[in-house]
C-alpha cells in the first residue's frame, strides 16, 4: 500500500477531491501554507492499493494545473544613516501541477 502527500493548489483542490471520491478513493484535505509563498495551498492524503497508484497519479495530472504567481523576493539591505533596511521585488514564480510524495505504507488499520 501506498500513501500519497499531493500538494496542490487551491483552486484546483475541490475538483480534485471530487474527481478521486467519485472514482472512490479514501481522501483526507488538509489546509496548509507553502513555506516560499506564505500563501495558503492544499494537501490531500490518499492512501491506495500499489496497484491502483497510476490511476490516482493519472487523476492529480489531469486535474491540477500550473499558474504563475507573483512573488515578492528580497533583494539588497542597504545600510544608511545608521539604519539597515531591506528591499523586495516581485519574481515571477510557476507553481504547480502539483507536488507529490509517495510513501510506502508499513500498516494500515482502521480501529
Ligand atoms: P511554496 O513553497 O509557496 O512555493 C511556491 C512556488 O514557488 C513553487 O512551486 C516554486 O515554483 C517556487 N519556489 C519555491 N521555493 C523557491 C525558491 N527557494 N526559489 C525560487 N522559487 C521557489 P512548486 O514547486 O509547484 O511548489 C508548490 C508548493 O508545494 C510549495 O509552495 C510547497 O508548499 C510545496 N512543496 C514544493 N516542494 C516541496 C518539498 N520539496 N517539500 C515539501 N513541500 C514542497
């Protein structure tokens, strides 16, 4: 059995769940935050047999789609006056598909 860590978008999250429940696959929707962005996105946990794993992994790369992001990026510290400050620009970012893990399930019970 496998577990898979699917991080994805918002936008793309409850398509997701839909499409997988319907094709009847256990999903758990986390809410969390990308440590680059600080900006929210989606994780989902789908534990499945080893052999219905392509087909979920078929399912995140129809659904979920990349977008560019504008982040806002550090760039110099300057020092006047006594003072220190920091600058930003945006960058421009592409984020997605989505990001996956698979993690291989030492047991799996439900109690
Ligand atoms: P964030 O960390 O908010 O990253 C959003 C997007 O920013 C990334 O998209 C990537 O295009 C860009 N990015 C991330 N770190 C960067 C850096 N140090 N310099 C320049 N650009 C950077 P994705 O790669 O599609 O990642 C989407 C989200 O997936 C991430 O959101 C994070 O929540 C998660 N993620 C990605 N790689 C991960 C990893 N190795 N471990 C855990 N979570 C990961």
């Amino acid at each position: 059995m496998k577990l898979i860590v699917a991080i994805v978008q918002d936008e793309d999250a409850s398509r997701l769940v839909n499409q997988l429940m319907k094709e009847g696959f256990g999903v758990t929707k986390l809410a969390t935050t990308g440590g680059f962005l600080r900006a929210g996105n989606t994780t989902l946990l789908v534990g499945v047999d080893d052999e219905k794993l392509q087909s979920v992994m078929d399912i995140i790369e129809h659904v979920c789609k990349s977008r560019k992001q504008i982040a806002s990026a550090p760039t110099s510290m300057s020092h006047m006056g006594g003072v220190y400050s920091a600058a930003s620009y945006p960058v421009e970012v592409t984020v997605g598909g989505a990001t996956v893990f698979v993690l291989s399930v030492d047991q799996f019970v439900k109690l």
